[in-house]
C-alpha cells in the first residue's frame, strides 16, 4: 500500500509518496476498515484522520496530538520539527548507515542539512571514543559512580550501580 501526499498536505509542499512499511501495514488497514467508519458515523470525509466527533482532523490538532504524546513518551514537551531534528541526529549518530533518510524526516530538498547531522554525528562519535580511551588509560579519570541509595536494591539490570 502507497500513501500519496499532495504539496499542501507537506511542510516542504511537494507532493510524497511513499509504500506503508509492513510492520505498520496491519494496523492502518484495522483503522480504515474498522476504527475510522466508527468515527465517521453518518458523516463522510476525505480525511485519512477523524475526529471522535466524526470531522476531519485539522493540522493543528493533529500537532496538538502529537506533543501530547511525545510529552508523555519523553517527559520533554517538543514540537514536531523538533521532533524531527532529534530523529535525525539520532539516525546520524546510531545509525550512521541510514543518513539517506535524514532529508525525509526532516522535509529537506537538499541534504546539506543531512550532512550538517553527520558531521556533528562524527564529532559526537570521536568525543566518545576520546572519553572512553581516557578512560581506560587513566582510571579514575571518567564519570564518578553515583552514591548508593539505601532504598535501591541491587539488581543485575541496573547499569549505575554495577
């Protein structure tokens, strides 16, 4: 399944399309054939999205949604550009392979803003590997383990006290 977008529905107003990855694919064919006629009732739009009151959802509360939810996900009230920022620094980062990506994700033409995230991406990498060789060669050197709480059992999964 393609989903086509029209230039006013994209931040960069071209038009889009893209195939529904299959890990999604299940769960968009579940809301279309049952959720969102629920939601429509009687009414009929051609919104993908409907309200609970049946109407089309509009961008704003889409976005209204989506920083509620990335708010409770993250504890950190974001918008969604930078939403998008820290996607794609995180894909330049932990999945240096995939930096193609970066200009989707953030609704780029160019990919100069790409490169900029693979860049300081390679710099963060560098900075890790100069903290982790000071480490190995001047013990004491690196983050001091925090205190123990008397209330925090000790626990095989809990990296800060083993």
């Amino acid at each position: 399944m393609n989903i086509l977008l029209f230039p006013e529905d994209t931040k960069a107003k071209r038009a889009e399309s893209f195939r529904v990855p299959e890990e999604l694919l299940p769960y968009l064919l579940r809301y279309l054939k049952e959720i969102r006629p629920r939601l429509l009732g009687r009414r009929q739009h051609e919104g993908l999205w409907a309200s609970c009151k049946g109407c089309p959802l509009t961008a704003g509360r889409i976005y209204d949604i989506a920083r509620a939810h990335i708010t409770a996900k993250f504890g950190k009230a974001m918008g969604l550009h930078d939403f998008r920022r820290a996607a794609a620094t995180f894909t330049a980062t932990d999945a240096p392979e995939l930096i193609g990506l970066v200009p989707g994700i953030l609704q780029h033409a160019s990919p100069d803003v790409a490169e900029q995230h693979y860049n300081l991406a390679r710099s963060v990498e560098a900075s890790r590997r100069f903290a982790g060789h000071i480490a190995k060669t001047r013990p004491g050197c690196g983050r001091p383990k925090p205190e123990r709480r008397a209330d925090h059992a000790r626990c095989d999964l809990c990296p800060i006290f083993n």
